[in-house]
C-alpha cells in the first residue's frame, strides 16, 4: 500500500521556538507525499456528525474549495 511506503519520520525541528517542521522519507520513488496523504488521510468532517468518514463525503460533503487538488480546507469553512 501507498502507506507503507512512508518509512520513517524523522525529528521535529524547531525554529524560534514557536514554528515546527517534520521532514518525512519514503523508499518508493516513483511515489508522491501528495499520494501518500491521499491514501492516509481522512476528509475532516464537523464533530457534531457523530460519525466516522464515509466515503460518500468525498464527493457529497464538499464546497468550492475542494476543487482545487490538495484543498485542506474543512467544509464548514464555505459557512463563513
């Protein structure tokens, strides 16, 4: 799996104290980190739903911001 080709992470950095990055490594090269999160993440749905994800909300829970690839963006950001 996509998954598994994440093999480790390594440390945190810190810079001012405040600001943090991760650098990741993975061993498949042909194998994007926008690939990776695709396989691992989870759409971000409101607490108040009282479920798990399901994989209709990929297409019925979105907004406009989903359009463009790589949109983090929670659906209830399209409220304000």
């Amino acid at each position: 799996t996509l998954s598994s080709a994440l093999s480790r992470e390594r440390n945190a950095h810190s810079a001012a104290g405040t600001n943090y990055w991760v650098d990741f490594d993975w061993d498949a090269a042909d194998v994007s980190f926008a690939e990776i999160l695709e396989s691992v993440g989870e759409l971000p749905i409101p607490p108040y739903l009282n479920r798990d994800t399901e994989e209709s909300d990929k297409t019925s829970y979105q907004t406009v911001y989903s359009k463009i690839k790589g949109s983090v963006a929670a659906p209830t950001a399209g409220l304000h």
